[in-house]
C-alpha cells in the first residue's frame, strides 16, 4: 500500500514573517520589497511569495523559524447595530461578513453580539484558537445602558450571582434556554442611575445567550445600548465602527502566553 502524500500548507511570505519574527505584515512587506528576504538561498521580493514549514526563510542572515504557538491570524472588528454575527442569515440581513468582505469569510467569530448590540467581535482563522478563547474565562468588558434604576437587588446580584428558573425576559425569541446560572460579575461601575435611564460599566467572564440582557431583564430593565469595548485585555481603543485591524505584537504575545498556559 502506498503512503499518503503529506499535505503541506502554505503561507504568504509576509504573513509567515509577522507570524514568527518582531515585524508587523506592512513592516515585512517593506523589508521583502527591498531584497533583505531570502527563501531557500534566494532573495524574494515578490509580495505574493508562499511558504511552507520546510522553506528555509532569512531576514539577511537571521533564520526566521517557525513559532507553532502564533501561525494563526486574529483580528478585531468593531461590529455596529444591525449587523449579524453570521456568515449568512436567510431572511437576507446584513452580516459583518458583508462589511469584512470575501477576505476573511473563513474567519471564526469569537462568541457573538447579537443584531442590536455593538461593539469588539475577535476573528480567527484557526479553529483551536477560537474554542480556547471562546470557552475562557476571560474578562468581557461592556457599556450598557438600561431603562431604568439600578436598585440595591440588582447590586446584590452583580455582587452575588443569580440563578434563574426563568430568565426568558431579554432571551431571543425563539431561544429554548429558560433556566440559566448568571456568575457574579467579575466588576461593575454605576457611571448614572436615575428613573429614567441608568449606564453601566460591567466586566463578566462569560456573556453567552444574551446573558446581559436576560441578566437585567430579570429585574424589569430593558437594555437599550450595549457595547463591548475589551476581551481579555484587548480593546477596541479608537477603532472606528465598522472597521476592523489586526492584534498588535504585544496582543498577539499576550495571547500566546495565555494560549500556553490553557495548553499546561
């Protein structure tokens, strides 16, 4: 019996570069225009060049070896009201792909902010990544704002925690989850209370299912704004809306370092 052939993927040159080395992709589209790139013995200066693991890549001298903790890309989009989180929705809704265009329809989204909803959605490429980030503990930071006072009752349960035979109020219509166990919230700032409208700073760990909605719903509170501005330490900053960016060298090294430790 013959063996199988080994499936060898490749990788554009400048992303393996950004990927395994301190330069970012337009840094290392830079230094491969200006010939400082060898693959193989051979100096590239074509930006469409594609590499596997078994190419020999060089930065002049410098061998760039292969980190298998980082051939992964991630980006941050910062997703408006009335977009879906969803490659496709078949009453024709608009979608953040729509606005990502065709580049990154392979991307996995990392959990989900629902039509009204706004704000940092992580997408990536490896499907490793986006289970181990979407099943962590991570902090999710949001600003909402609610319909209403922020009693003492619902401090206690920010403090405490909730469980709920019912939390239907706030679910989506045609969710089938009714029971649900709301952790207390890692922390929370009161920015305005009154009657009419309170705002919130709130950080969970967690934000599956509407949860802060069905959270706040609870207490008779409809959330009128909400927007995630910070995942495990990576923020949205002046990201305009509707616009997205790749992590920056230190995100992808925080990232790496709490990739690591979930591994262990």
């Amino acid at each position: 019996m013959k063996n199988q052939e080994e499936i060898i993927e490749l990788t554009r040159l400048n992303k393996f570069i950004s990927h395994n080395s301190n330069y970012s992709r337009r840094e290392a589209d830079k230094i491969i225009e200006e010939g400082r790139v060898s693959v193989n013995g051979k100096v590239v200066t074509n930006l469409a060049t594609k590499v596997s693991i078994n190419d020999e890549v060089k930065i002049g001298k410098k061998l760039i070896k292969e980190d298998k903790n980082r051939m992964y890309t991630v980006i941050m989009y910062n997703k408006p009201k009335g977009e879906l989180v969803t490659k496709n929705d078949p009453q024709g809704r608009k979608t953040i792909f729509d606005t990502l265009g065709q580049k990154y329809k392979h991307f996995l989204p990392i959990g989900r902010l629902d039509y009204a909803s706004e704000g940092l959605i992580l997408l990536t490429d490896s499907v490793d990544v986006a289970n181990k980030l979407m099943h962590s503990k991570l902090e999710r930071i949001y600003k909402i704002k609610v319909d209403g006072e922020i009693h003492p009752k619902v401090e206690e349960a920010m403090l405490n925690g909730l469980e709920l035979e019912d939390a239907s109020s706030g679910a989506h219509e045609k969710s089938k989850i009714k029971a649900m166990s709301f952790e207390p919230f890692i922390a929370y700032q009161v920015l305005t209370n009154n009657k009419n409208f309170s705002k919130l700073k709130v950080a969970i760990s967690e934000g599956k299912n509407r949860e802060l909605r069905r959270f706040f719903g609870h207490f008779g509170l409809n959330v009128m704004d909400l927007k995630r501005f910070e995942f495990g330490g990576m923020t949205l900053n002046n990201l305009p809306t509707g616009k997205s960016r790749y992590l920056t060298k230190d995100e992808y090294r925080d990232l790496r370092s709490f990739l690591k430790v979930d591994d262990d």
